[in-house]
C-alpha cells in the first residue's frame, strides 16, 4: 500500500505531491490504471498509476498501492495512508473443485482525515490465476476489484480510485471437467469525493482472461509427492498362459494431457506402449506377478501396482482305461500327469454320464 511519506508502492503505485495541499491523491494500478486525484485549477495533484503487467500468460502480480497524503501547510501532521492493493493468488493443481466458493483480492478504499487534507488513493486490485488440467466448479466468485478513493475533507480533493485487477483462468477441458458457474469482477474504484467539489477519479477496469487450449495446455502443479491418481490400472488380473504361443493382455492407466507413463513387469515382457499409458504384455511364466506403472503429469508423481496371476491353459490330456465291460468299474486314468488343483478337469463318457474327478471311474450300462 501507499504510505504516508512516499508515493504508493509498486510499479503502479499512484502519486501525491508535497507542494499541494489541497489536490487529492492517486489511486493504485495493476489490471486497470488508477484515478487522478481531485484538483481545483492550478492545484498540483497525484496522477494515478498506470496499469502493467499482462492480460494473457501464466503470471500475475499483486496490485499497487494507493497515495497517502504527504502532511501540508494546512494540515501539517494529519495525514491518511495510502490503500493496499489486493494480493496476487496462485490457486493451481491437476484438478480444482469448488462448490459455492469466495476470492477476494480487493484493492482497500483511500482514507480521509478528519481537518483540510486531501483524500488518499485507493489500492488496485490484485491478480488470480485459476490454473488445472480439469476444473469441476459448481460455483466460484473471484472478485479483483479496486477500491474507492479517499474522501477530501475542508478545502481539499477526493482521492483516486485504484485500478482493477487480473484475473487469469486455465484449464484442459477433458471429460472430467464441469463448470457450471463462475463470476468474476474486475471493476475500478470509485474516486473519492469531495471536500470543496473536486471529486477523485475513476480507477480503470482491468482484466479477465479464460482460456481452454484445447489439448495444448499442461498445468505445472503443486508439491512433489502430491496424489492426483493418474496411475490407477485397468486390465484383467487373473491370466490363462497358452503354453504353445504368446499370452497377449492389455493394460491402460488413467490417461491425462502431458503425463508422462514409465511401466515395468514381473514375469512377461512388454511388447508395446512404453511411455504411454496403454500397454501390451506378453504373460511368459506362471505364477503370480507384478505390473507397476510410474506416471508424472509435472513435478507429481503417482504409482499403481496390479498383481496379476498367470496360470497355464491345460492341453488335451492323454488318458488310459481299464478294460470296459457291462455293470463293472471302468478305471480312467492320466499317465505321467500329477493332479493340480489350479485346474479343472472334465470327463464325457459317451453314455450322456460326465464327471469333474481327476481319474473318474464309470461304469458302463451295457
């Protein structure tokens, strides 16, 4: 904010002037330009400052402050600061939810005293970027808007009013996004009034900018270590091997713009989709095994590991029988086979009569 004995801080702090006693203060800029103090003819006043800064990019800024009035002949000691300007917000990550949702960077109204001084400037609005690869907002209210100039009291002049501020919005519109309201505001303050009628000006409107780039846009969030999900994996866990060829299964991990996929496998081998996050694997031994996925969407890092179980597909088996005849036990067994209880065996004796044992015995009605 401004202060007493110096103009507003920031690159577009507004001016005053020691010289003048009675000629308002300039309001504070950042999206918009702040408001010329009041003036009568042949006063001095404090020229606003001028907006910077960009309504485009990935960058904001906090606002600049408003003028204070310097002490005058008039009034030699008592003499209001300057106003803050609104504070610069990053709120940023791969996805933002908001539900009925306030931002307030309001730039703070100029001040008065109470004896013959002129108004103080108001401070600008400050800057928010709203910044996610998929936004879910069911309803947010950001407001960047400058605040009033100060009140001249006496003989003196009414403040400038500060600027409005930035508001930058970034998102990847993917299926996850829903928006269903978002307001903004970016109004200038309204100068201060008036003392002998020479009212502060208007501070400008600043800036708002909304973009979805459609599929070009990756959001740099967050902390390392934070958790968006990205590397749940889909695909079946439980996997017949065919003993005489390849054993081809297909997995994929949530997918988002710009991630990066890294995948590594127990007991098979990848065929495609390294660095993707679609991946063929080739099962080559029995048992059970471990398909781990590293994603990265920026500086966050996720992992998934699927425990997959690979079992042999059985071939036809050879089998011997005892000799077959009418009412008595017919013996029905596999040569060189062990019994495996992974598998499940199936027997068709040709009389419509079928069995699940290992080596059934039937007998045969005629």
């Amino acid at each position: 904010g401004g202060g007493i004995d110096q103009d507003g801080f920031g690159p577009g702090g507004g001016q005053t002037f020691s010289n003048s006693p009675n000629g308002g203060t300039g309001g504070g800029a950042y999206g918009g330009d702040g408001g010329d103090g009041g003036y009568d003819p042949g006063d001095n006043f404090g020229v606003g400052g001028t907006a910077y800064g960009t309504p485009s990019g990935l960058t904001i800024e906090p606002g600049s402050g408003g003028a204070g009035s310097r002490p005058s002949s008039t009034n030699p000691t008592a003499a209001p600061t300057g106003a803050n300007g609104g504070a610069g917000i990053y709120l940023k990550g791969f996805q933002v939810l908001a539900n009925n949702a306030i931002v307030n960077v309001n730039g703070d109204s100029g001040t008065f005293s109470t004896s013959n001084n002129k108004g103080s400037g108001g401070g600008a609005g400050g800057g928010v970027l709203l910044e996610a690869e998929a936004l879910n907002i069911s309803v947010i209210n950001i407001n960047a808007n400058g605040g009033n100039g100060g009140t001249g009291t006496g003989v003196a002049d009414g403040g400038g009013a500060g600027g409005g501020g930035r508001i930058k919005i970034r998102y990847y519109n993917t299926p996850a996004s829903t928006i269903s309201g978002i307001t903004t505001s970016i109004l200038g303050g309204n100068g201060g009034c008036c003392g002998d009628q020479q009212q502060g000006q208007d501070g400008g409107d600043g800036s708002v900018d909304a973009v979805n780039p459609a599929g070009e846009f990756t959001v740099n969030v967050g902390a390392a270590g934070d958790n968006y999900d990205l590397a749940i994996i889909a695909g079946n866990d439980t996997v017949c091997r065919n003993q005489t060829g390849q054993t081809l299964e297909t997995y994929q991990a949530n997918s988002y713009p710009g991630a990066n996929y890294t995948w590594s496998v127990t007991g098979g081998t990848i065929v495609s989709g390294q660095s993707t996050n679609t991946v063929t694997i080739n099962w080559t031994s029995n048992g059970t095994h471990n398909l781990i996925v590293a994603s990265n969407g920026s500086v966050c890092i996720d992992t998934d590991t699927l425990a997959v179980v690979v079992n042999s597909t059985a071939l036809a088996a050879l089998f011997n029988i005892s000799d077959a005849c009418a009412g008595e036990p017919t013996f029905f067994e596999v040569p060189n086979t062990a019994y495996n209880p992974n598998f499940t065996y199936f027997w068709e004796f040709g009389d419509s009569n079928t069995s699940n044992i290992f080596e059934p015995t039937h007998i045969y009605v005629t």
